[in-house]
C-alpha cells in the first residue's frame, strides 16, 4: 500500500513540476452518482476533496513519504474509540473516505474484522486507486446506504461490533437520515454489550444543541471530545457505563507508544472528553421527521 501511494505521488510531482506550481494540482475529477470527487495534489499530500458550490472540503488526506502518519486532525481524534475499549474484536465504519481510519485499525489490531461502508462506489474506487487501500479477508467493503445496512444486519443473527464508527460525510454535512434519534437507536441494537460508539461531526453548526440532544436520547451520557486543531468533535458513547478518568489515562499511556507513528498524541486526549452539556438541552433531537432540512428552513 504504501509503496503505491508514494510512487503515485512522484509520478504527479514531476508531471506538475513540468507544468508550472500551484497550492494544488486536481489529479483526478469525478461526478458520481452522489457528488462531485476530486483527487487534489499539494506539496506534501494527497487528498480527497468533495466538491461544493463554492468551496471544497477535504474528505481524506496522505502524506505519501509517510502514510502511516494521519494528516487530519478528526482522524487522530476518532482513535479515541481505543480509549473506551482497548481490543475491539469487530467493528463497523461507515464512510471510507480515503481508507484512513478502517486501514489503520486493520494495522494496529492484527485480529480484528472491520466491515466498511460506503454508499459511493466512486469514493471506494478512488481510495483503491490513489490511497493504496485494500480490502482483505479482515477488512470488507459493503457498498451500501448505511441505514440499509445497518437495519439489514439488525435482522440478520448473530452480527454485532464492539466499536462503530460513524463518519459519513458528504459533500458539506452527515445525510439527515444518518442523524436521527431513529437510526441511532438502530446502530445502537447493533453494538455488542459494552459497545463503543465513536461519531465525527462539527465542534459548532446550527445544528449542534439538535445533534447533541439527539445522541444523548439515543445513549445517554457521552464524552464530548474537542480539540484546539481541529473543527469537529468526536461524541463517544458506550454501551453500560463510561470509564472513569482514571482508566481512560491508563489506557492512553499503554497506546501511546504504539500511536506515535500515526501522530495521534492520545496521551492528551483524556484531559479533553468533556461529560459536561455545552448545548442548549431543551432543544429537539433530530428525529426522521425533524430533520436537519427542515432546520435549514426554520432557523
């Protein structure tokens, strides 16, 4: 994989260097059925972006002379699942995006299954051909609305996972029908007893006291996790009872040594999972019915 990725990489640096310098170079551009996908050069990665009306936005990013290595901020912070439950031994990611976080628990776990979810089979195309992602007998791509997926495992025996992550973006925000009381409850009879939930999404929107309100009917107290790099926030959930602080710095220094080569400063994580409510708590959850469309339009 990683050979790939740094080969693609050269490859495009002397053909832009033969054409002039620019921030960015657009290596691959595509409309699929979904969204319009760009593969996007800088001077030290390579990044999947999602086109807007008026701006792009980063969905992935490698650095090619050293890929283990997580260049965006919410990537290092989504390792903090590892804080709630240290050996996960099955767990679900929805959204690939370029393959960064299912590819790194594959790494950093030798016996754990990861089943992924992608609804564009564009985006699993592009992270085949640009990320160096590969699926494996542990680690299987689903091409899927994760909604279908996930009321599709609910009634089949026996499937369940210790970790779930959500990070299902798509061009601007989470597709509505990913962000109601309804579908988390539906993720949340997925988990297994003790199961970890770990969601990214943004540190502040319109619709930030909503989400929250909605995650907490659906599991009740959550860590609040936020960092000063980053614009998003990760909301960790757990089946049962959360850990104390304690542990969860226990924890933090067994995986640090183990994490440093991805850049995830866990160590700092702990001080920063918050159980305080920083949102407005009489405001509605998102349901199917309220959704954030309907927010859009009202606020």
């Amino acid at each position: 994989m990683f050979d790939r990725v740094r080969f693609l990489f050269a490859a495009t640096a002397v053909a832009i260097a033969a054409h002039g310098s620019a921030d960015f170079e657009v290596l691959h551009r595509e409309k699929s059925l979904y969204q319009t996908l760009l593969i996007t050069r800088e001077p030290s990665r390579l990044c999947l972006r999602f086109a807007l009306r008026d701006a792009m936005r980063n969905q992935s990013c490698v650095d090619p002379e050293d890929p283990r290595r997580m260049v965006l901020p919410y990537a290092r912070m989504m390792m903090a699942t590892l804080l709630l439950d240290p050996s996960p031994k099955r767990m679900l990611v929805v959204g690939l995006g370029g393959g960064t976080l299912p590819t790194a628990f594959a790494r950093l776990l030798p016996k754990v299954e990861v089943d992924v979810v992608e609804i564009d089979p564009a985006v699993v195309a592009a992270a085949r051909q640009y990320f160096g992602f590969d699926a494996t007998d542990r680690l299987r791509v689903h091409v899927s609305d994760a909604r279908v997926f996930v009321k599709r495992a609910l009634a089949s025996s026996g499937r369940r996972y210790d970790a779930i992550l959500l990070d299902a973006y798509g061009g601007d925000y989470i597709p509505e029908h990913l962000m109601t009381v309804e579908f988390l409850r539906e993720v949340r009879g997925l988990l297994a007893p003790s199961g970890v939930l770990a969601a990214n999404t943004f540190a502040t929107s319109r619709l930030y006291d909503h989400e929250s309100q909605t995650y907490r009917e659906a599991f009740g107290e959550f860590f609040n996790f936020k960092t000063p790099a980053s614009g998003n926030r990760i909301v960790l959930a757990r089946l049962g009872a959360l850990p104390a602080a304690n542990l969860l710095r226990d924890r933090a220094g067994r995986w640090e040594a183990r994490l440093r080569p991805y850049g995830v400063p866990i160590r700092t994580y702990p001080a920063r999972m918050s159980l305080k409510a920083d949102w407005d708590v009489s405001k509605r959850a998102l349901t199917d019915q309220y959704s954030p469309a309907n927010l859009l339009r009202t606020e």
